[in-house]
C-alpha cells in the first residue's frame, strides 16, 4: 500500500512507510511526549508496532516493529489538547492537508485528545521500545 499522496510530501514519511510496509493507523499507539514552543520546534513523541496475527504462550498477540515516532512541528496554531495523564493511548492518528501545512487529529482511546495544525511537519524514527516501556 503507497504512501497517501498528501503525506508523499512530509520529510521522515517515505521512511515510516518503508518500516512498517504500509501506512500507519496509530491504533493502540501510546503517547509518550508532548513538548510544545511559542517559537521553534515543537515534538510530538508517539510509541507504535505492529500487532502481529501470531499469539504467544499467555495468548496475547505478539507485537512487533516496534518504534518511537516523533513528530517535529513548526509554526503551530490551531491548538487543542485535553484530557492528558500519565497514560494516553490513541485510537489513530489523522493527517490531512490544510490551508497552511497540515492538521493533525489525535483520536483518544484513553488519555490525550484533541488536534493542531501546523505549518510543517516531519517525522523521526527511533526503532525499539522506549525505556520508560522496557
């Protein structure tokens, strides 16, 4: 599955893409960081894998490529976040084309909702599980 034609152009998709051989729902995925700047860089850290169709020996899915993606956000406004806590797990993550730049749309399954837009966006990836998960 290609990557969508409106992401094509965010630095860091081609390589989220290419880890997981498709495009990313952020299903279950977990926030773990928000910092937010009145000017510069602002970061979004967000834990993910994949869930694979196998069990393990207690019956829970084995879960695999796991990965940090971090979201490096410039000129943000737009800004809504509520109900974050020491948890916060997303249902998915959207992202569409806006009049400047993107918006982003965090779908809370527990935790921290809510959306941005932004004027650029890129994506880093750090593989393997955080500490704060290991």
């Amino acid at each position: 599955m290609p990557i969508p034609a409106h992401l094509q152009e965010i630095p860091g998709s081609a390589e989220l893409h290419d880890w997981f051989g498709y495009w990313p729902g952020f299903h279950d995925a977990e926030i773990i960081g928000l910092h937010l700047n009145r000017k510069g860089s602002s970061s979004l850290r967000v834990y993910t894998w994949e869930m694979a169709k196998e069990v393990d020996e207690k019956g829970y899915f084995v879960l695999t490529k796991h990965v940090v993606v971090e979201f490096v956000i410039e000129g943000v406004r737009a800004l809504t976040i509520d109900g974050f806590n020491q948890q916060n797990v997303l249902f998915g993550i959207d992202i569409r084309k806006a009049e400047q730049g993107f918006r982003v749309n965090l779908d809370a399954s527990y935790g921290v909702e809510g959306s941005f837009e932004a004027d650029h966006i890129c994506f880093r990836l750090t593989p393997g599980t955080p500490s704060e998960f290991a």
